[in-house]
C-alpha cells in the first residue's frame, strides 16, 4: 500500500500493528511544528485522515474502490509534544456506498490519545 503524497510532506512512514493493521508514525520536526515545542493542530489532523484512509484501503483490500471522505470531524484533546507521533484507525462500518472509520493519535502513550477523527467516507465500487 502507498500513501498519498502529503504522507510525504509530514514524514510520515506506514507500519503495522501485530495483526496487520496500518499503523502510521510521523517524526516531529520544524516541518510539522506549530509554537515552539508543540505539533500543528493541522499536521495532527493530517496524519489521522492519512490513517484512517490506510485502514480503509487495508480493510477493502484488492477491491477497486474509490474512496471520498465526506466528513471528518477531529477532536483535540491535548498538546502534541516534541516527540514522534503514532495514529491507527477501526472501520466501524463499512457498507456499499459509505463507511465509517475512527481514528486515534498518540504519542508514549496509546491509551492517552492527543486526538481523535471520525470520518464519513463515499465508497465508488465499479
């Protein structure tokens, strides 16, 4: 699986958990920094789309389909610190036409998120 090319621009590298799911890991740097010493909230919001989409895509598989994200919805829920930051997602539901996909960032500590995303995806099968 590739990512997108603003996968790129955060550095961000893809890896996976011990089952096989897309686990993604952007370093900190001057490239994602917002004030000193802390993560731009939109870098942060970039790497839980980027994930979620790579669990989607995980989740599909060698399927042809053309995923649109309709909504997403990020929750910030502390600073993101100097140091690298992990994100993984679930699909909650995956339909038809639509799927639904939850995603988590983190940075020591897996069970102290530092944000969340919900996202809403448009699924075009052919």
């Amino acid at each position: 699986m590739t990512l997108p090319p603003y996968a790129d621009l955060l550095g961000a590298t893809l890896d996976h958990d011990a089952d096989g799911a897309p686990v993604l890991l952007m370093p900190f740097g001057d490239h994602v920094v917002g004030r000193p010493g802390f993560l731009h909230g939109g870098a942060i919001a970039g790497l839980l789309e980027l994930a979620a989409l790579a669990t989607l895509r995980h989740a599909l598989g060698d399927e042809p389909v053309g995923i649109k994200p309709v909504t997403v919805t990020t929750d910030f829920q502390r600073g993101g610190r100097a140091v690298p930051t992990r994100a993984a997602a679930t699909v909650t539901r995956l339909g038809t036409r639509v799927a639904n996909v939850e995603a988590v960032a983190w940075q020591d500590d897996r069970t102290r998120p530092i944000a969340t995303a919900r996202l809403n995806c448009l699924l075009e099968r052919g």
